[in-house]
C-alpha cells in the first residue's frame, strides 16, 4: 500500500499540513529505507509499520516544538525522529547527529532544505548552546541522553526526549539542576490505534550546563548522573 492513510489523518488532526508531495516524499523515504535495509541493517521495524513505528512515532513531538526553532536530534540512526519533522515542519532548522557512517549515508541521500546531516559524537562534538529544543528517541538511558544533549541547547530553550511510561520515576527523580535544567513537564502520547504511549519530559534549561559536561563517554557510562554526588 503506497497511501499513508494513518499518518494522513494524524496531520490532520495535529494541523499539520501533508499535501500530496509532502506524503509522495515519505512514501519515497519509505521506499528507500527498506531497499537499502535489505542490504545495510537500518531498522528492525518492519515495512508495514513503519508509517506508524516510525513516522508518527517522529510527529508526537511536533506540538512541543515551536515555530522557526532549531532543532538538533541526537542519535538520529537513518533520520528519525529528524527527517520527519523537517519533512512535516518546513518551518524547523533541523540538525541530525549520529556516530554512524553507515546510517548518515542514507540520510544523506535524502537531503533536505531544512536538514544538516553531522557526524559526531555528541560528547565530543563541542558544540554547545547552538539549539532551541534538543530531543533524541533511541539513544541512551535517560540520564546518558540528558547529559549528552544539554549543553547543545540554549538557556530558555528545552530538552525533549522520547522516553517511555516505565521511566516516570527516573524522570520526577533526575537531578536536572547539575545540568541546568528544571522539569517543567510530562506530556504523554499514545500512538493511534496502539498501546504504545511516548513520554516526553520537556526539561527546561533554566541556566547555563557546567563546562565539565558532558564528561567522556568512559565517564558517562560508569557514573550517570544521578548516581553520583550532586
């Protein structure tokens, strides 16, 4: 089935505009992915669910982003929750980071207007308070991802990852303020027809992240924030 009649609908109901080369693009991504996944592992979702596993999945943050924000999404794989939204969000600067050639080169290939392609590692990268909202969906565990992308953002600016129900407790409990960051909220969304529900805990940057972060990846990995003396 070409049509993406699930994604469709849930622009519209976002107010999301998805006109007819808007939808004919993600069919052509779709396409694409799974050609070069036949070859090159990508994903694990399979094609047919990738329309929700995958494309909506990336458009549940879209209302949390404001307009004209830059945006730099860490860990991004072949682009996701990145292309997406740069896709859906003309109006978003979208930086897409990740330390795989492999994945990168896809992206590559499907270039956007809109989208920067980087190959770092965000801990090495040393880029800080160039972002408006900094998200990520399969990265890290919380406390990793949160360290990793704070000093990306801007003071006022927002850290929204992808998160799951079963980390209610390690979000309420982080100890945001070693970063700069102070919770403001927890938005919860369910992808349609699924029982799958996305937390993302919209951490505020409320001050500037200590220069000592993000620490290596060999310290990062050993001590989470959290687990360690504030």
């Amino acid at each position: 089935m070409s049509e993406l009649s699930v994604l469709r609908a849930f622009c519209q109901e976002g107010g999301i505009p998805l006109d007819e080369e808007r939808e004919a693009a993600f069919v052509a991504f779709r396409e694409a992915l799974y050609r070069t996944n036949s070859v090159m592992n990508l994903t694990r979702v399979p094609f047919e669910g990738c329309e929700l596993r995958h494309f909506v999945d990336s458009l549940l943050i879209a209302s949390l982003i404001p307009r004209g924000a830059r945006v730099v999404d860490v860990g991004t794989g072949p682009g996701f929750p990145a292309w997406p939204l740069a896709r859906a969000r003309p109006d978003l600067t979208i930086t897409a980071v990740d330390s795989s050639n492999k994945m990168l080169g896809f992206l590559r290939r499907h270039p956007l207007p809109n989208l920067e392609v980087v190959l770092a590692r965000a801990e090495d990268w040393g880029v800080r308070d160039a972002f408006d909202v900094g998200t990520g969906r399969a990265l890290a565990p919380l406390q990793i991802q949160l360290e990793l992308i704070a000093p990306l953002v801007v003071v006022g600016g927002a850290v929204i990852p992808f998160r799951t129900v079963a980390e209610e407790e390690a979000i309420s409990s982080f100890p945001g303020h070693m970063l700069g960051l102070t919770l403001e909220s927890v938005v919860r969304r369910a992808l349609p027809g699924e029982e799958i529900v996305r937390l993302f805990p919209v951490f505020r940057k409320v001050s500037s992240t200590p220069p000592k972060y993000p620490r290596t990846w060999a310290q990062i990995r050993a001590r989470p924030l959290g687990t360690m003396p504030a």
